[in-house]
C-alpha cells in the first residue's frame, strides 16, 4: 500500500466514513521533500497523525482506530512513557495520556503486557496502578482506551523497567562519577550529555572518531549470581557501514540482529540480557568504516542496569577474553571440531560450551590435566545451525573462544 489511491480504497472496503488529506492539500505542514504522506483527520477537523507512503497495514489500521475513536471523543494526548520502577507502587492517572468528553463512556483495558512478571498491574477506573514485582527486567505495555462495544480505540505505549539496586541513568558531571567501574577504550572516549536521553535529561554518547576508529566503553564484573542486564541505545549513523556493537564475554550480540537496528536513524531501543554468573566482560562499541560522517554520527547509551550481586573489588586481570591460546580447528564445523589449548602446568580444568544465551550445551571435560598441549572433539549434531562458544576454566583463568556451528 504506497499511493494515496491504495488509501482510498482500503478506506472504501473498510466503510470508513472519515475524511483524509495528502501532503498536497495540507503540504505547508510539512517540508516540501516530505511527500507523499497520508494525514488523517478526525472530528472537527483535527489532525490525528500521519503515516509515510512506505507503512504497513497494521499501522494504517492502527491509525484509522485512533481516527475513528475521535469521532467518540477520545484522543490521545501522549502516546508513550517511560516508567522506572524504584518504588513498590506507582499510579498513573490515565486522563494524562487520554482526552475524551465523557471518560464515563470510556473503557480503559490493558491489552498486553510482554513481561507480566516484572510488574503487576490494574486498572481502577481511570487509574493505571504499577506494583513492582522482585523480577528484575523490562516490559512493553498497551493501555488502550475503547467504546464499549466498538472496535475503535486510542492506545498508549508504555515501557517499564524494574531495575536492580544498580543503575546508571548518568543524571552526573561525567563518567568518572558513575557508581558503576566503567573503563574508556578506542580512540575517543564516550561522555555525558544533554543532546539526548531516554529518562530524565542525560544520557552518554559516543565519541566523534574518524573513519575506521573505534570509540568504547566497557565493564568488567565478578557476578555472585545469575542476573538480568538491560539498557536503552539510539543510533543515528550512516546505514550498515556505521554502528554500534554489544560484547557479552567478547562474544557480539549486536550480530545476532538485523544490521539496520544498530546502525542509521533508530530512536530510542531497550535491549535486556541475561548474564551469567562469575567473571563477565561488558563493552559497547561504536565502529567507524571508512566513510566520511552520516547523519548526527553518534550512537547514545541510555539507563544502564547491571546485576547487583557482584563485587566490584575483585580483580578482573585473571580473566583471558577471546583467549587466542583456546583454539578449534575447524572452525566454522559440521559436526565435528577439535578444541585445543596449551597449559603451562598441571590443572584441574573444565571445558565447556555455551550457546548465545548462556545456556550450557555441552560439557566436554572436567577433571585434572598434565602441563602441556590438549585436544578434544566436539559433536555439534545434535545442535542447530549458530553461533557458540567454548569456555575453558583452569587456576584462576578463564578463556573463551568462538565456535560457528554450520550445518
């Protein structure tokens, strides 16, 4: 659906009975290269929002619920919010975010919730109540405001986190007053700014590098526990060649999705991990390619939660990531690959392999090893086509390494 005869017709077949306008006949609203753009029009005449040409039939549809719903007097007057869960309740007066003539006539419904066990919620007429739960995450809600009876709606967007006792909105002067061990890599450092933010006012941004330069920030921790880590990012990047990358224990999660959500315009995103216990490496990287600067080049990192069950006292030098002393061979390998490494003296050790999500999916050897080179066979035919790792622990040292798994 990309003309505005398509519109026309899907608003025909749908027995919509409610005007619409192109850019064309209200284009002073708009910059004169934004064309194309349908406008939708509710009651007295008030603009309800606008779609692009390039949009999908749920966002249409999406729009002429809202369109339809101001004939009945409701309309939207905040479509999102972000909410932090710091305190046991939290209540929201819903007639903030919906206007309607008659809230009597309204019926306020949670339509859904993507992670109800973070937070439990009702609604008492036109009241949203929050009450945190002790599971750390984050949620996407839909509150949407209906007549009864009638499938036309207003819908409000609302993102909650419920944090541990540890986070980081950086509401401060710089990086180095953060409760949070974080450390500098690259070439320019990241820093705190006001240009832009997911909660309150700040956030921190990326450095200005230059063409294939790399600007970093990273933690490492000692986990006494399983956790949850969650964060909010923007980019705003030339497509695919500019973009920000995640490292779990150096392996890149960012990988694992589309390249167009890391990389170009991308508002507001929150992204939450579960995190294994023990010594664990944490880094964004903003990395540069060979292009001259697109778009505001930078990316931004936003509320930044961390497990908080660590210490942060304990030293993280024993810990090898990416070891290239831990090897496979081959590596991508179906089914089959020989993991190998070299011990300076006789160890007890554990070699294990891990999938994207930490699980453990096999343990290949445990017990006590004689000072010199190993090897030992790894099947993956029981496992799926991707991306793992392997993970060996001896002494004190811990060395991971990629194993691409290629059926």
């Amino acid at each position: 659906m990309n003309t505005y005869q398509d519109l026309l017709e899907f608003k025909v077949v749908n027995f919509v009975n409610f005007p619409l306008a192109t850019r064309d006949e209200l284009g002073y609203r708009y910059p004169a290269d934004f064309s194309n753009v349908f406008t939708f029009i509710g009651k007295n005449n008030r603009i309800i929002g606008t779609l692009g040409a390039e949009t999908s039939i749920q966002e249409i549809d999406a729009m002429l619920k809202r369109t339809m719903a101001s004939f009945y007097g409701i309309y939207l007057t905040k479509e999102k919010e972000n909410i932090l869960l710091t305190e046991n309740m939290i209540e929201l007066d819903l007639k903030e975010y919906f206007f309607s003539e008659n809230y009597s006539g309204i019926e306020f419904i949670i339509k859904s919730s993507s992670n109800p066990y973070i937070v439990q919620s009702a609604i008492q007429d036109t009241k949203l109540i929050l009450n945190r739960t002790s599971v750390v995450g984050f949620s996407d809600m839909e509150i949407i405001a209906r007549v009864p009876g009638k499938e036309i709606y207003a819908k409000l967007d609302i993102k909650i986190i419920n944090p541990s006792s540890l986070y980081e909105d950086f509401e401060i002067g710089s990086i180095a007053d953060s409760s949070i061990p974080w450390e500098k890599t690259g070439s320019l450092p990241w820093t705190v700014t006001s240009e832009q933010s997911y909660f309150n006012t700040h956030s921190i941004r990326s450095g200005r590098i230059s063409p294939n330069e790399i600007s970093g920030i990273s933690l490492k921790l000692d986990l006494a526990q399983p956790g949850t880590l969650i964060f909010a990012y923007k980019t705003s990047t030339r497509p695919y060649f500019d973009r920000l990358h995640f490292f779990i224990d150096d392996l890149d999660y960012s990988d694992t999705e589309s390249t167009e959500l890391w990389s170009g315009v991308n508002d507001w995103r929150i992204m939450s991990f579960s995190i294994r216990a023990g010594l664990r490496s944490i880094r964004w990287e903003y990395i540069k390619g060979p292009y001259d600067p697109f778009n505001d080049d930078i990316v931004w990192l936003d509320m930044v939660v961390i497990p908080d069950k660590f210490n942060k006292e304990t030293p993280t030098d024993n810990i090898v990531w990416n070891s290239t002393s831990l090897n496979s061979f081959p590596n991508p390998f179906n089914p089959l690959t020989e993991i190998t490494f070299e011990l300076l003296q006789n160890e007890k050790a554990e070699l294990m392999v891990f999938d994207l999500k930490g699980r453990l999916v096999a343990e290949v050897y445990r017990g006590e090893l004689e000072k010199g080179a190993h090897s030992f066979s790894f099947d993956g035919s029981s496992l799926s086509s991707g991306l793992y790792f392997s993970v060996l622990k001896y002494g004190d040292k811990i060395l991971t390494n990629k194993l691409i798994l290629a059926k």
